[in-house]
C-alpha cells in the first residue's frame, strides 16, 4: 500500500475507531504516576532492587491504576531472566505439591513470575528430563517438594540455578530446605488430647520406615511417658497409610485395651478407618473416644463421621516461604543454607 493510501485509509477512518484503542501506558507513564524514577519503577515492577515497602507498593499500584503490561521479552533480553520458576514434585496426586505450588505462587506473583509444574511421579528418568526441560527454558530457580519428609537427594547439574526443596529436604546441609515441623505436629495433637483428659492413648501411624511416621511416633511416646502414663496397648502400632490399617488397627487395640479413650492417628486416612472400627463397635466419638488425624485433607478429614480433628502441616505456608528463599536468591544472591521449619496448626472438629 502507498503512502497515501494509508493516509486516506486513516483519515477517512471514523473518529469512534481512532479513539476507542487507547494508547498503551508505558513504562515512563507508570513512573510519573508513582513519582518515581524510570528505573525504580522497573525494578519495584520486577520484583528487584531494594527500596521502601510503600515505595514498590506505589509502583504497583501505578501500574494496576494504567493497566501496565511488562514487556517480558524485552524485559528478559535487558536481564537475562526468564521470570518463570519450575516447581517438581513427586506426588502425582497433588495431595501435598498442590497446596505448595498455590503458597509459592502467591509469593511469586507480586513479581509476576510464572510457575511451571512439573510431575516426575517419583521416577529419577522422568526427574532428569524435566530438570533438562527446565534449564533449556532458562527457569530463574527451581522449588522441589515430594509427598515424604525423608531427605532426598539433591538435583544435579543445576550450578547456577537457584534450588529450594521442600517438604522432603535435601540431603545436602549446603541447601535450602522448608519443611513442616513433624515433631511440633504430634505434640499438638498430644497435649490437646490429654488436655481433654485421655490418659490412654493409643498411636497408630504408616510404616516404620517412614521419617514422618517414625518423628510423629518418636514425639508422641516421649510426651506421654513424660506425664507418666503409657501409650494404650502398650506401643506404636506401625502400619500402612490407608483406611484399611486404621480399621484393622483399630480392632487390635480395642482387643488388647478396651479402655483406650483417644488416638493420635498419622494421617487422616488411618483416623477415618479408626472411626469406622469404632462407629461399628458402638463406641461414641468423641465422649467415649477422641481421635484426632494428621494432614487436615479435606477429602478425608471433612467426611468422616464425625469430622476429624486434624493436625495442617501448613504447605501452603511452605510453599510461600521457599518462594521468598528462592527470590532472595535469584533477586540479592543471598542464599540460606539449611532448614527452614515452619509450624503445623491444630485444626478442631468435632472428633476431639
């Protein structure tokens, strides 16, 4: 087309079209409405720099206020960035990486970086090709989580790449890890149950070779051995994660102490089973026994009968915590070796 063909084609153009598509606000446009400069208003925009709180809140809400759109190309050719983040998990459900990826996500979007989820369904050949995938992409760090809390070990060939792990920690002491407090989780459920007053208690959790299992047990026995009473039956009763062992667990101990008056189950599904057992057995729950579960899942927790009390291992709060880790990280260069453990809440229903 000529140049005067694109002249006439736009003036003979109505006025109502010219107008109705606004100029898009730009960068500048966003400073001068916070009354900043160009530069602080790109990095408040990019989650970086280091400026006042309300200073960056200012930027940003110039930004919503103009309907502010980052240039992400533009912006990751001028800083190497990608502004996305992987996040892998093991747990193919979603049971646990869920709730993480929600948390590191509201972390994350302040700075509008995208996530991208990766199930490696605890395969280490389906982990080394979405770990290869990731780095292709040039992810600006990467958050690992899984559905144990038994350390892992950490990823390979990520030098350079910021790496937060979560729920299961690296097995590297050099790393940054955000895990739940297992231990602080069972004395919540302990010292609830006999400040109802249960005096015995009975603990029925997964497979000993569980690290979850095994620190829930721990805490509990040493807590109520500690007042000087004795774990109904006698033990720990180790078993598998499912409703079916809380049910058969269940009938061992009514067998072997018929006056167990609570128990402290490791999982939800174990405490489900628990109260079928007793629902079955004409015992009360909760005047003839308390229960209280582990997880607040509320697939589990909301329908058994009645509604459990539960121990949330916060994941959420996990999730958003890593995020912050793993910004630090790629924002400052300042890394946090270690674990980082966050408390578990006691949720109150009506089975304790």
């Amino acid at each position: 087309m000529s140049d005067s063909a694109r002249d006439f084609a736009r003036d003979s153009a109505p006025d109502t079209v010219r107008d109705s598509a606004p100029a898009r606000a730009r960068l500048a446009d966003v400073a001068a409405r916070a009354g900043v400069s160009v530069g602080t208003a790109s990095k408040a925009l990019s989650g970086g720099g280091r400026m006042r709180p309300e200073t960056r809140e200012r930027v940003l809400g110039a930004a919503d206020e103009l309907g502010f759109s980052p240039n992400r190309h533009a912006q990751s050719l001028h800083t190497g960035r990608s502004w996305t983040v992987g996040l892998m998990t093991t747990d193919g459900i979603g049971r646990f990486g869920i709730p993480v990826l929600l948390g590191a996500e509201d972390a994350l979007g302040a700075g509008k970086i995208s996530v991208l989820l990766c199930d490696t369904r605890g395969d280490a050949i389906r982990e080394q090709h979405h770990l290869r995938a990731l780095i292709e992409r040039r992810v600006d760090g990467i958050i690992v989580t899984g559905r144990r809390t038994d350390p892992r070990p950490p990823l390979t060939d990520v030098e350079g790449i910021p790496t937060v792990y979560t729920v299961s920690p690296s097995e590297d002491p050099r790393d940054t890890s955000v895990v739940s407090d297992d231990a602080g989780g069972a004395t919540l459920a302990v010292e609830h149950l006999l400040g109802l007053g249960r005096s015995r208690i009975a603990h029925v959790t997964g497979p000993a070779h569980h690290a979850a299992a095994r620190d829930r047990a721990a805490r509990t026995l040493k807590l109520i051995e500690g007042t000087g009473l004795a774990p109904a039956s006698g033990r720990v009763h180790y078993g598998d994660w499912s409703e079916a062992w809380g049910r058969r667990a269940a009938e061992a101990v009514l067998r072997t102490d018929p006056k167990v008056d609570a128990f402290f189950c490791g999982n939800d599904q174990i405490a489900r089973g628990v109260a079928d057992t007793l629902r079955e057995r004409g015992a009360r729950v909760p005047e003839d026994v308390a229960i209280v579960g582990y997880d607040n899942w509320d697939a589990m927790a909301l329908a058994s009968r009645p509604p459990l009390t539960t121990i949330d291992m916060n994941l959420g709060e996990i999730g958003r915590v890593a995020a912050l880790h793993l910004l630090s990280a790629i924002d400052a260069d300042e890394t946090q070796p270690g674990v980082t453990t966050v408390p578990c809440r006691l949720i109150v229903r009506e089975s304790a």
